[in-house]
C-alpha cells in the first residue's frame, strides 16, 4: 500500500489494513489480461493484479493512491505521470533501456519469468515483508536410492515425478555430483539447488519467494537445478538437509517431494528414513545382488531397519527404447511400468 496513504489514514485515526496493488497498464488488452490472470494464479503472488489500458483510465481508477507497483508498457510511458505509485517498473518492448531509473522488465519473455523477475523487484522493495507459509497437509517425500550404478534412476526418479504430477503438486531434487541431465542445468550459474540451501542459510524470511524464483519445471513437474558444482554438497550436514526439506514442507506449495538421491551426501540414511516410501532399482547380476546384500546389512547393523521396510525394490523390464528428451518420460514402456507403480501406491494411501 502507498505510504502516503498509510500517513493519511493514521492522522485520521483510521485502522489500516495491508492490501497491496499492482497496476499493470498496457494498451494490448489481450497481453494484459493474459499475464494478469498467470500472476494471480500463483498463490503466493504478493499483489492483487488491477489491468489497465491507459493511462487515463489509470489516473481515473478508484485505486488511485492505493498502487503499490505500476507496471506500465514502454510504449506509453512518459516521465511524468498523473499517477501515485511507490516504484514503478516498465514493460520493455524495444530492448533498449530508455530510463535507466527505471526497472526494465522484457515484455516479450514467458510469463513465468515475468512473475520470476517481479518477485524479485518485490523482494528488493520490501525488505520487512515475507510471505505467508501456506501451512497444511505436510508433503510425502519419495526417495530413489540404489547402491546399484546405471540402473536408471535418474530416469526413473523424472518418469515417477512427472507422471506424479499430472495429479499432484510435485517438486523433484536431484542430488548427485554429476547429473549428467545438461536439460535441467539453468541456463545461467548460481539458480541451482547450492543457491537454495545458501538462501535457506541466508535469507530466511524469504525462502519461500526465492525458492519459487530457482524453480524450472519440465511439463508439470517442478524441479531445482541439480548443483552445478556437486562436489560442494559433501559440505552439507544432515541438520542442513533436514532444515530444507522441513523449509520446503513447511511452505505449503507441493503435495510430493521426489529426492534422486546419492551416497555422495551426509546423513543419506536420515534422509531415507524421512521418506514415507523408497523405490530402490535392482539388477539380477552377481555384483549387483552382492551390493545390495551389503546395503541391507548395513541399514540393519545401525539400526535403520524402518528403512529396508519402506523400501520396495524395482527390478525394470527390458525396455524397447527410453525417450529422447525429458518431456516425453510420460510416455512409452517406463511409463507404463511406474504409473502401475504409482497406482498401486495411491490405492494403499
């Protein structure tokens, strides 16, 4: 809410409630109403979303004065507005930053990177807010571990995730050293999951806007990069990994959380037990069974035998042809395989 207004209302001893606007004027009715409604779908967006077309029926609106952010295409921008707003950020159409003052948005980028970019101006602007944990139903964690190599778990774990989320709210980490997965590296460093557990450190109050600023999604599933430089996550304590998947269920925003995990991390045992279900890919080799024997020996030598108990072992079929890109997981024979997996496990819950 506009500050001016906030001065107004305490000289009149008025009782003021919080109730932020963002004005989005844009003379393209359709490209206005469009990216209005995908900000607003979003449940965290921290403004309620007022279209515009123009400026004069900007400056003739009811909320004038209570505008929190402006954000008005280039086009039909001018330096001196009939408007009160506390910051104002421009729709870029040209690619050139004509007001340097001025945050530039591109116009012409997805809208979730619209939205991405908006938080962060929010996140700038408002340094005493912090958004509201949507607190529920905690998320069921699912992990994927094996003690058996190339045995498809990366491929597996993405199938489960996406084929979960046709359903379900569904965020998908992966924690290896080397993916090896160049379709869910960012395009840019420093937006991967190191980034998120630095914010988790640094930043608390606002971990659940930063979070949504690091998420990617392939088709419906939401997933962070997985760390670009992963050998920094043998650092991570236990505690740490705990901390971030409490943050994570603790923010409301998913229903599934799919850990891709690795032996390459502290307390991967503590993380186990943490999952209410653990899907572990097996082979019929001799060396393969004899890992596994070790790994059973060792959960029940310290004791973690609850985990051998939620662990169900996968032994895939011989598969045709595993897709191409990410985004056809859903389809073909390991789909097939893992959505009977995951119906049957729906019928148990």
């Amino acid at each position: 809410m506009c500050k001016a207004r906030q001065k107004r209302a305490k000289k009149k001893g008025e009782v003021f409630l919080e109730h932020k606007i963002l004005a989005l004027c844009d003379p393209a009715e359709d490209y206005a109403e469009q990216l209005s409604a995908y900000l607003q779908s979003y449940r965290e967006f921290p403004w309620e979303v007022v279209v515009y077309t123009g400026i004069s029926q900007l400056a003739d609106s009811e909320k004038q004065g209570e505008i929190d952010l402006l954000l008005m295409a280039e086009s039909i921008y001018a330096p001196q507005l009939p408007v009160e707003a506390e910051a104002t950020v421009l729709l870029n159409e040209s690619g050139l930053v004509r007001w340097s003052s001025l945050k530039n948005v591109d116009k012409y980028q997805p809208a979730e990177n619209v939205l991405k970019e908006l938080l962060e101006i929010y996140m700038e602007k408002e340094e005493d807010f912090y958004p509201r944990l949507n607190v529920g139903q905690k998320p069921r964690i699912v992990g994927m571990y094996s003690p058996v190599r190339r045995c498809l778990q990366t491929s597996f774990a993405l199938t489960y995730g996406q084929l979960l989320a046709e359903k379900h709210r569904t965020l998908y980490l992966n924690f290896e050293h080397y993916a090896g997965m160049p379709e869910l590296l960012p395009g840019e460093k420093g937006r991967d999951l190191s980034t998120l557990l630095y914010y988790m450190n640094a930043d608390q109050s606002k971990f659940v806007l930063r979070m949504k600023i690091l998420v990617q999604k392939k088709g419906q599933l939401d997933y962070i990069a997985p760390a670009y430089m992963g050998q920094n996550l043998i650092y991570i304590t236990v505690q740490e990994w705990q901390q971030l998947l409490w943050r994570i269920g603790e923010s409301g925003e998913y229903d599934y959380i799919i850990l891709d995990l690795s032996e390459n991390m502290q307390g991967l045992l503590e993380i186990l037990r943490r999952c209410c279900k653990v899907y572990m890919l097996v082979k019929e080799d001799f060396v393969a069974r004899c890992k596994i024997d070790q790994y059973e020996q060792i959960l029940s030598l310290y004791e973690y035998d609850d985990v051998k108990e939620k662990t169900r072992k996968c032994h895939l079929p011989l598969f045709r042809r595993l897709p191409d890109q990410i985004e056809q997981y859903t389809r073909g024979d390991l789909a097939e395989y893992v959505r009977d997996l995951i119906e049957e496990e729906e019928e148990q819950i």
